[in-house]
C-alpha cells in the first residue's frame, strides 16, 4: 500500500483495510472528517477537501483515480459503489444573489451529496449539492446530476 499524503491524521477514521492510491491527499479542516469503510479504494491523485462536516465512503466503494471530493455539510458513497476516474462530488454552491458582491465573498449553500449502494458513476462526471444517485443506478461518463 502506498502512503498518501494525510495533512491531518487525527480526522481521519479508517474502519479497516482500505486501499490508498499514490498521491492521495485528505485535507480536512477542524471539526471535520472523512470516513473510510473496510474494504474501500482510492484512487492515485484522488483529493479529499473537508471545510467542515463529513465524507463516508462505504464498505468496499471504489473512487477510480483522481477523484475530487469536496465538503461542507455532507457527501455519503453507499456500500460497494463505484465512481470512475476524474469524478466530482461537491456538496456546495456560493450563493450568487448579490449581482455587486464577488461571488468568493458570498455565502456558501450546502444540501447534501448522496451515491447509493451498488450505484456506477462514470468517469468524469459531477454530481452537485443536494442530489442524490438511487441504489444500484448508473451515472453517463461525463454527466451532471444536480440537486
């Protein structure tokens, strides 16, 4: 197994064996966590970036190389799934209701990001804040599922 790069040890739980790809990078912040299911795998160059709230990714998940995850309140891989290369998960938006602020200075909207059990993400796609893939479903290479 290769070591990934962990820039904070303690918030990271590992319940069992998992499999870490080369390159692996967990940034989670105070407060937050990620969770790994016995049996998962992660893919080289797959990064994990946690502001706050939790990632779970589920006995024997798969995340193919160069996953992003990103996270404010809550992203769930259900047990045994499998995401492809290059895929996003991202539980968050800035609001963007204020048409005379930046965007980067507005407030951040967080609905939570769930992958069912046994459910197939094809490679590059993105699933978005809020939405949600059912049990056993199957997502197109290079799709957009948005809550």
């Amino acid at each position: 197994m290769v070591v990934a790069r962990l820039r904070a040890r303690e918030r990271l739980v590992v319940d069992g064996r998992v499999r870490l790809g080369r390159g692996v990078v967990f940034d989670v912040a105070p407060g937050a966590r990620v969770v790994l299911g016995d049996g998962c795998g992660v893919g080289a160059g797959s990064r994990f970036h946690v502001a706050s709230g939790e990632v779970r990714i589920g006995p024997h998940a798969v995340l193919g190389e160069r996953c992003v995850v990103a996270a404010h309140e809550l992203v769930e891989v259900g047990a045994g799934a499998a995401l492809g290369d290059e895929v996003v998960l991202v539980d968050f938006e800035h609001d963007i209701a204020d048409v005379e602020h930046p965007v980067r200075l507005q407030a951040v909207v967080a609905a939570p990001v769930r992958i069912g059990d046994r459910a197939v993400v094809g490679s590059g796609a993105a699933v978005t804040h809020g939405a949600s893939v059912r049990d056993g479903a199957r997502v197109l290479a290079r799709s957009v599922v948005a809550g």
